[in-house]
C-alpha cells in the first residue's frame, strides 16, 4: 500500500529493491486491476525493470473516495505514486482506461514521466472526435447506458456486466479464466459506483469547465517517445481510432497492430506485448 495524492494505492512490485533500477508504472483499464498484468510483471521484473503495477482509485484495493473521478485526478494519482516509489519518473503503459491516463501525463505530470505505452487507447483529441466512428454500435449504446444512475453498477454487482465486457471486448477465440475474478473486484464495496463514475466523467465533463480545461491541456503536442499497441480484433474500439494519433506526438512514435488479439492485449497476447515492450523499453534515452 503506498500513499499518494492523499490517497492510499495498492501497488504490485517486482524486479530489483534499487531505487535506481528504471521503473515501469503499469495501469489496468476496465473493468480489471491491476492482476492484469501478471504476466509483464514478471517478465520486466527479470529483465531488470523495477516493473509496479497499482490499482487505479476505485479499483482493487486502491481507495475508493466519494469523488474526484476526473483523468486529471487520476493522472495526479499516478505521478504520485511514482515519487513514493522513490523515483522522480517513470515509463508510464496503460490499457484502456490505464491508457487514457498514460497519455494525459505527459501534459498534466509532466515531470513525472519521460515516455508513455497506450493499448487501445487511441490519442484523447481523436477519441473525442472520431468516437463516433471509431466505437461499434453497441459499444456507443453500452457508453450511454453507463449514464445511467445505479443501472449500471447493479449489472455489475448483481449481473454479468464484467464477463460480458470480457467476452465481447477480446477476441472471439479468447476466454478470460479470471472472469469470476474481476466479478467479486468489481462487487466490493464502492468499486461498481466508483469506475462508473470515471467512465462518465468522459463523457459529462466534455461542456463543463473541467472537461474544457481538460481537453485544453491534452491538445499539446506529446514530447516524449510513445508506443501504441491495438489488438487488430479489439471489440471495444476499433483500430482506425489510433490510425491518426502520430499528428498528436512529438516525439518518437511506435505503433503495432497485434493480429488476433482484442481489447485485452497483456492477457489476450501476452508474449506479443512482452516482447514488444521489452524492444521498445532499451531504446528510450537515458536506457
């Protein structure tokens, strides 16, 4: 359990006890934790890597406070963590939502990252404006029926909202063996209302002020390298959503489409984005 951000955060560590040792933050998207990443934390831990993997606020065993739900709160989150850790910054990779957060640091956090992983989770300028195009159909219904008080967060806790999510989100020959897993995640107290709210805050933030300044600060140009990972059968968004997330990034950029693989990329492949992130890692300045 680390403290950050005056909040309490549960981390998952491995590789060397150095402080000086590169850190790797990963970040879970929805509706998992960070248990997501199993198999990259080994991998990077015996790579020399000091790899974490946290609870996002609202998840796992991460706090669950009555608001601040916003991506900035949870960017700030995230830089936090990074300096009770003992490091003054970190290569940043998120999934899905994790992603979201990873690609709003390096603008709201500057300092506290020098290079950010996205999968499935295109740039937030085009997400706003390509959403339309880039989202099935069900999944634009599902995100309005997330507006919804309550409704939601009873699929979750007393349906099969999470093993839904699961099986159409990934890849149709893939089945999670931790569906039952991220149900009882989802069930405890405060997390089902908790991830919703991050989720709506998306899309009821966008006229308010907050989601105004938001978007303001994001508009600026990437200045540290990225790698963007989409599974080519991801069935939350569509891979065209990133095709155009270059023009937001100044520096240098990596994008790799991964065949046959969905939404849920370290446990649908995860050998692929394993390899993919530890070709990528030793190339960044200052590896």
């Amino acid at each position: 359990m680390v403290a950050a951000n005056g909040g309490r955060f549960h981390v998952a560590v491995t590789g060397p006890d150095d402080a000086d040792a590169p850190l790797v933050v990963l970040l879970h998207g929805f509706p998992q934790f960070w248990w997501a990443w199993r198999h990259q934390l080994v991998a990077l831990g015996e790579a020399g890597y000091r790899a974490a993997a946290m609870d996002l606020r609202g998840y796992g065993a991460s706090d669950k406070p009555p608001r601040a739900y916003d991506l900035p709160a949870l960017a700030a989150d995230v830089a936090g963590v990074i300096r009770s850790l003992g490091s003054s910054s970190a290569v940043v990779v998120g999934m899905g939502l994790g992603g979201q957060v990873a690609w709003a640091m390096p603008s709201l956090t500057p300092t506290a990252v020098h290079a950010i992983g996205v999968l499935g989770a295109p740039h937030p300028h085009f997400l706003y404006d390509l959403a339309p195009r880039a989202l099935s159909a069900a999944t634009l219904a599902r995100v309005a029926q997330f507006q919804l008080p309550w409704f939601p967060e009873r699929s979750m806790t007393s349906g099969d909202l999470v093993a839904r999510l699961l099986r159409t989100w990934s890849a149709p020959s893939w089945t999670s063996p931790d569906v039952e897993l991220y149900t009882q995640a989802a069930r405890l107290p405060f997390a089902a209302h908790s991830q919703m709210e991050q989720l709506r805050w998306l899309v009821r933030s966008r006229p308010r002020p907050d989601g105004r300044r938001y978007r303001e600060a994001v508009e600026q140009p990437v200045d540290v390298p990225v790698l963007s990972l989409h599974g080519r059968l991801d069935g939350n968004m569509s891979p065209r959503a990133c095709r155009r997330d270059g023009e937001m990034v100044a520096g240098p950029y990596s994008r790799v489409i991964v065949d046959g693989a969905g939404h849920f990329l370290p446990e649908e492949a995860p050998e692929a984005v394993t390899d993919l992130l530890l070709s990528w890692l030793p190339r960044l300045p200052g590896s």
